[in-house]
C-alpha cells in the first residue's frame, strides 16, 4: 500500500550539515536502483496550493505529488518522504542531492532546463492576479501595473512571474520579491503591494481561502506572448534512468480517466492537460 510521509520539512539551510551525506548516497549507487531497494524517495515541494503542499495533519498533497505518488508506486516505490523547500531553492536542494525529483508544479521553461532534466508535463495553465478586494486600482494584468508607476507588484522568488512582469515592462523598483504564497497574500492584504503574480489556480485559491482579497479574471498573454506555463517533474541530468522509467508510465497516465480523477480534487481537469512537450518547452519561451 502506497505510504506518504512527511520526513526534513525543514527551512532553507537547517539540513546544510547532511547535503554531503544525500550527495554521496545518491552518487554511490543508481537512484532508481536504490530507491526500489529502500522502499521510498525524496521529493521536493514548496507548500504552494494546489501544486503541492502539506495539510495541518502533515500530508503531503497536490497535484504534483498525487502525481507521482501514483507513478512511483507504478515503478515499485511506494512511499514518498517530502521535503519542504522553499521554491527558490528547489533545484538548489535537487542538485544538492536534499531530494531526488521536485513535485511542485514547477514550469517548464529553457533556462531551468539548462540546470535539471525535467519530465514531460503534467498540467497547462495561464495567468491571473490577487488584488484588494474591489480591485480599488482596476487591475486587469501586468499592463496594469506597468502603466502606473505607482503601484506594485509582489512575485515569488525564484518563480517565473518575475520574467513576466519583465517581459511587460515593469520596472524592478514596482516589484516585491517574497518567498512564499503566504507573504503574498499579506502583502496585498496589507497594502505593501498592490497585486500579486501567480498562476491562475494558485490565485483562485488564494483568494477563496483569504478574506479582504479576490482574483483578476486569468490571462493567457503578456505582452503579446503566451504564459501558458507547463508544469512537470524535474529530476537531476544524471537521473537519466529514473527519469525514463517516469516518463514511460506519466505520459500513459496524463489524459485517463485516472488522472482527471485524481487531479480534479484540486481544480486541475480536461481543460488544464498540456498541449506542448518538454522538447518543446526546453528549446524556447513559449
């Protein structure tokens, strides 16, 4: 029986004494060798709903680690320990040997695929924003916030919102760089920024679950560009036989009756499943 445990959720730089160990573990035998034999893995999140997070009992959920839970039992893995990282220290902690895959939801995009090999994605999704409720600043996208010196937008570090609001115009003096969804949510709600970048599904959330807030109706374009993000696993260069062996059972699995099953608990359905692949994805931004 498939079992998820909760094992290091731990701030960035509390385990720095044990990077040395996971390295060398990781190097010394193949990490799909060695994960059959132990019974389990690490994966790495970053507490971001609904991409993957941690309940108040300490459940590892989301749509990215339903996902691989399921694919991993698939591969005779079946117990997941995770490992609460911030996002812009995901593929840090990858490469770091803290965990062996990142289920976060995390986009797909050229310049992270120059660090990390990622699977084929899992979710397709655009844009939205959280505003003060009413939307005081009639705020409809980045444009918004580019068009007015005076206001402000908060990104996630380490996230690809910050490209966006770049690619917009949108200078960085008018951006607030926080670590999480939680400091953003306080920063509009507060007043220190007058919006905040996610992804659709992310916002929605934010919103329903945070009172003196609401959503901007999704976008799909920035500036004329698409921001319809691909979300997938990814996985260290030197991975290449757990990422196959991934592969081969995610992408029988993305688009069954299973899947949709399973991701719909999270708003994720039909109308999110990704329209391009990972070679794609990797070779340009959009």
């Amino acid at each position: 029986m498939r079992r998820t445990v909760l094992k290091g959720m731990v701030a960035l730089g509390a385990v720095a004494a044990s990077l040395g160990t996971f390295a060398t573990a990781a190097s010394a035998q193949d990490t799909l060798e060695s994960a059959r034999e132990q019974g389990y893995i690490r994966v790495g999140f970053a507490n971001e709903a609904p991409y993957g997070f941690a309940t108040p009992a300490g459940e590892l959920t989301g749509e990215s680690p339903e996902v691989a839970k399921e694919i991993l039992s698939r591969m005779g893995i079946d117990e997941v320990d995770g490992v609460l990282t911030e996002f812009g220290s995901l593929i840090p902690g990858l490469q770091a040997g803290r965990f062996d895959i990142i289920a976060a939801g995390m986009f797909i995009t050229p310049e992270r695929c120059e660090q990390v090999a990622f699977s084929e994605p899992s979710y397709g999704i655009g844009q939205a924003l959280l505003v003060a409720e009413g939307n005081p600043e009639n705020i409809t996208d980045y444009g918004s916030i580019a068009e007015n010196g005076d206001l402000t937008l908060a990104v996630m570090a380490g996230a690809v919102e910050a490209g966006y609001a770049e690619t917009a115009g949108i200078p960085e003096d008018q951006l607030v760089v926080l670590p999480d969804q939680a400091s953003l949510v306080s920063a509009v709600r507060a007043g220190r920024a007058d919006a905040a970048a996610l992804t659709a599904l992310s916002i929605q959330r934010m919103a329903e679950n945070n009172e003196g807030v609401e959503s901007t109706e999704p976008f799909a374009e920035v500036a004329g560009e698409s921001v319809m993000g691909h979300g997938g696993f990814a996985f260290r260069k030197e991975d290449e036989a757990l990422l196959e062996e991934f592969n081969s059972h995610l992408t029988d699995f993305i688009g069954t009756e299973e899947h949709i099953e399973l991701v719909s608990q999270f708003g994720f359905g039909e109308g999110y499943l990704p329209t391009q692949t990972t070679e794609e994805l990797c070779s340009s931004d959009g």
